[in-house]
C-alpha cells in the first residue's frame, strides 16, 4: 500500500466473485486488508498510463504501425521469449 498519502473511506460495488478472490489474498497474507489490495491494483493500473500515452503521442506522430510492423515486432517479441507460446503448443526451450 502507498504510505504517506491522504485516504479517504469510499464505498464500491464489485462483483462477488472479485471480492471473493480479494477476501482469498487477504487470507493468504497477500494483502494486509481489503482496502490496501484494492488500493495496490489501482496504484498498478495506473503505472501503466504512461506507457499507454507515449504509444498513443507515437500513433499521433506516426500512425498505427502496418500488418507487417506487427508482425515483426510479434516475430522478435517470440524470439526473444517475451511472449508466452500459443495455448497447445509445445515449448522446444530445455527444462
């Protein structure tokens, strides 16, 4: 959980089944309370917002990339291991 900030109580609507799953993590030791869980997911959402931004100022600036840009980024993506391998396909890395 981020110290150091003001909190404010709020009250939210979830649904059961994603609350079930907190109330599991909080069991688990995995968060120290519902509110801090909910408050770490909020805090890495929107880590991500910066990314997403610069990729949408480059589409701006660019435009989409091509078929062919996204294909080869997916080939070099694979190559280096940076994506996880199609769901029934076999990995030929050692084990």
């Amino acid at each position: 959980m981020m110290n150091g900030m003001t909190r404010r109580k709020i009250a939210i609507t979830i649904p059961e089944e994603l609350l079930a799953h907190v109330h599991d993590a909080v069991a688990r030791g995995d968060a120290t309370s519902v509110s801090s869980y909910i408050s770490d997911a909020v805090a890495r959402r929107n880590g991500k917002r910066p990314l997403e931004l610069y990729l949408d100022l480059l589409d701006a600036e660019y435009g989409e990339p091509s078929p062919e840009a996204n294909a080869w980024a997916e080939r070099e993506l694979k190559r280096v291991g940076a994506l996880p391998p199609k769901r029934g396909s076999r990995s030929t890395r050692a084990r």
